[in-house]
C-alpha cells in the first residue's frame, strides 16, 4: 500500500511540475513577444562623421548620484580612484540634484596640486528627466537608476564617455579603458559581464540575457554620437514600461544586446569585477583580456554594497529588499543559489581596498600610505577551506594587491 502511494504521490508531483514547465513557458513566449514587439522597432541611420564630438583630450567619466546617502560617499571615493591612477587629463560628469558647492569643495583637492595630478575637470548637471519616462521607473531602486539611459539627449556637448556606478573603484588608469573606443566605433555601447544569473540568465528568466553570464551595465563605454542617430531613447523609454523589470536600465541592455548583438561589444571581464564572479579567478597565462575569466582588474564594483557590508545578511537583505517580489519567478531562487553566499558574508577584499580608498589623505605621499596598507596581514594569502569558503572573493587578493603595488 505505501509503495502504491509512493507512486502515485510521485506522479502527482510530476504532473503539477509539467504543467507548471508549460503555463510558464505559455507565459514567458507572451512575454518574449512584448519585448521583441519593443526591440524589432530599433533603428540606427548610416552616419559618416561624428557630428557633436567636443575637442576634450581628457578621458570623460560619467556618474548619477541622485538624493543622498551612502553612494555619495562612494561616489567620492571612485572619483578619487580614478584620479589617483590616472595617468590623463580626466574630466568628470556628475549628474546630481545636490548642491554643487559640495561637488566644488571635493574637487579643488585635486586642482590645487598640478604636480600631484592629473589635470581634473568637471561639471554637475541637474537630472532632467525625459517627458515620455514615468518618473516612478527612474527612480524603482535609486535615484534616477536608469538616468544613464538618456545621456545622447541630456549631455549633448559630448560625443562619448564612460558611464560608472557609484560603488566602483579603480585600479588602474582610465585610460586602458578609454581606448576600447577605437576598437569598435560602430557599436552602440560595450559593456562586460554581469554573472548576476538570477537576473540575466536562467532558463526561467522572462528576460533572459546572453549566456553564459549575462551582461552588466553599471560599467559601460557609450558612443553617444552614435546612439543619437538611431531611436535608442525611445526604445528604452518604451522598454522600461514592460511589466516586472527588477534592473529596468540593465534589463533593457541586455535583451537589447540579445537581440540585435551587432549593436554592441563585450568589454574584457576584468572592467566590471562584481563579487559574483569570484568563481572566474584564473591563473592561466594570457587571460587579461577574457570576457569570462578573471587574472586581472581594473574596476572593482562593489555591487550590492559590498565595499560598505561588515555585518552578515547586511549586503543580502539591503539588496533583496529593493526587488518587486510580485516580479520575481523561478530565475530568482535558483539563481539566488549560487550567488548568495556572496552576499551573506562580508568580503574582506572588497572591504579593505575601499576604506583603503577613502581614508588615502591626498595631502600627503600615496605611496608611503600604500606601503603601510599593504603591509597588514589582511593582503597576503591566507588560504583554507574555512575562509574560501566564506570569504568567496578572496581570490581577488593577490590581483588587487598587485595593482596598489603599482602606486608605489
């Protein structure tokens, strides 16, 4: 009697879980019709010349940092990365509604030592918000999240730049980046790899992304020149009023990408180092510039507030608490698997190389005050199977030690 009910409790499971599989899959072909009803309308026009180019030689870093809080401060302590390996002129765009004066003071750090630094230029514009976007969809997880977006239209004295989220650092010169321009200048936007599967690649997504790790946009070169001869703010516009978007700007981004892939290049993973992609750590020759694995880093992202997290859950609850759950399918939890062990524990790396960052006092020799960080047992390799297992991202160690060492 009890094997007979085994089985039929067997079958049961196995018919609900069948059509479950075929409602959803009903569900997602509905969706994946309503973005590709969005995306077919795409149009780029043939432009010979770069029409609005400015004159600028200086590297163009592009930030949104709307309201206040904490990606302020990180803000600040990326723009100071930036300029402390920069080996340019940089010139930054800071889109914000806080009062300039602050941005002012920030930045006369850098322009009374010429010496020092680099030559450092910027500007602070309002957010202007386009008419035909809700404004509830720029502001879904921060302040104008999506801004970005609409740059061909709001910065329109600049033919190109390099858009950043506020939670990156980098550990090299913003040039090696800059020059990607020239590798591909038709495409769209490049963009590197986001490894967020839960959200970009599962079978169950309803927007899935490109395999086999998705593609991120809080790092992104923008050929705003480009985009300005094609219908690419419309598109988006459109695109962001699509039911159950959890990254709206990121979401539009890499279904675009999935569907019309000449528009755009993959970036080397080493631009976009997230710490869900600890897993790509490499140590085989001649695998800088690989779009998956991982031997070198030039922008650190500390996504999901990783740089700020000292306590468990910290990172996890603060992120999972932004998401429309009514939104979120299957993709979710399994994808939530694989990376929210990440996100549980505090990543030291991720930690120390941004309070390293922070309290660098530009008054005085950066290279004694690297020597001293770096002395401290925290960057040598303390490998076990407790703390591999904890501290995901202690593979990133060695790579980001090597490149403070270049400070010295």
């Amino acid at each position: 009697m009890m094997g007979r009910l085994n089985m039929i409790g067997g079958a049961f499971v196995l018919v609900l879980g069948l059509i479950f599989h075929i409602k959803y899959s009903e569900f997602l072909d509905n969706v994946n019709q309503q973005v590709n009803s969005v995306l077919d309308k795409f149009k780029l026009s043939e432009i010979t010349e770069s029409v609005n180019s400015n004159t600028s030689t200086s590297v163009v870093i592009a930030y949104v940092a709307c309201g206040t809080g904490v990606h302020l401060e990180m803000l600040f302590v990326s723009i100071k990365s930036a300029v402390i390996f920069s080996q340019v002129p940089l010139h930054f765009v800071i889109i914000s509604d806080q009062n300039r004066q602050m941005f002012s003071q920030f930045f006369s750090k850098f322009q009374s030592d010429y010496n020092k630094f680099v030559s450092v230029t910027f500007e602070v514009l309002p957010p202007d918000i386009p008419d035909n976007v809700p404004k509830a969809l720029m502001e879904m997880y921060r302040p104008c999240a999506s801004y970005r977006l609409y740059f061909p239209i709001t910065l329109p004295h600049h033919s190109k730049l390099i858009y950043l989220d506020t939670d990156t650092i980098w550990l090299e010169s913003p040039s090696v980046l800059w020059d990607h321009f020239s590798l591909s200048p038709n495409s769209l936007y490049q963009v590197a790899q986001d490894n967020r599967d839960s959200l970009q690649v599962q079978p169950y997504s309803r927007f899935p992304g490109l395999q086999p790790a998705g593609l991120g946009s809080g790092v992104m070169l923008m050929n705003l020149d480009r985009m300005r001869h094609s219908n690419f703010m419309d598109i988006a516009s459109e695109f962001l009023q699509l039911d159950g978007l959890i990254l709206p700007d990121q979401t539009f981004i890499g279904s675009l990408s999935r569907h019309s892939p000449h528009l755009y290049r993959q970036l080397p993973a080493k631009y976009n180092v997230q710490p869900v992609a600890h897993g790509h750590v490499t140590q085989e020759d001649n695998m800088e510039d690989d779009i998956f694995y991982i031997s070198d880093i030039v922008i650190l992202h500390g996504s999901c507030k990783t740089f700020l997290n000292q306590r468990m859950f910290q990172s996890w609850t603060s992120t999972s608490v932004k998401f429309d759950w009514s939104s979120i399918g299957p993709d979710f939890i399994l994808g939530s698997m694989k990376w929210s062990r990440v996100f549980t524990f505090p990543q030291p790396v991720y930690l120390n190389s941004y309070q390293l960052m922070k309290n660098i006092d530009l008054d005085h020799g950066i290279d004694g005050q690297v020597a001293t960080e770096l002395e401290y047992d925290h960057w040598r390799d303390n490998s076990n199977i407790f703390n591999d297992n904890i501290y995901l991202t202690n593979g990133f160690i060695k790579i980001v030690g090597r490149k403070l060492e270049k400070l010295l």
